[in-house]
C-alpha cells in the first residue's frame, strides 16, 4: 500500500506502509508465510517488494523473507 501526502515544498511525497498477515486457508498456521520490504532511494524513488511463501515448502517464511530483502 503506497499513501501519497504533499511534501513540505508542495511536492508529492509518499509514505509506504506494509504488513502481512496469515491467510484464512491456514487459521491454524503459526507464522505468516509471506514477507515484504521497503527501500527509499530518493525523496521520489521507492523500491517495494512482496514475497509469497510456499506454504507446502518447510521453511516457505525463511525463503519469502531472504527474497523480500
């Protein structure tokens, strides 16, 4: 999810706010396996990354997580 606000010089800004969370096809799960991660390069470029888990892999959070970063 990216949410735009206007910078202090009346410029786009953006502020990037993520998370992940368990999907209902595994309520019993005990770690969400999908990951993300955010990069700021510049006051205008930003670098988003999702990272779906295999769920029947072992360690499916471990492999999202070194993807996403």
């Amino acid at each position: 999810m990216v949410l735009y606000s206007i910078g202090e010089n009346g410029t786009p800004a953006a502020n990037v706010i993520g998370c992940s969370v368990k999907g209902p096809e595994k309520p019993d799960a005990k770690v969400c396996e999908d990951a993300h991660a955010k990069c700021t390069l510049s006051d205008r470029i930003y670098v988003i990354v999702a990272a779906d888990g295999l769920g029947s892999a072992k360690l499916s959070e471990k492999g999202a997580s070194i993807a996403a970063n």
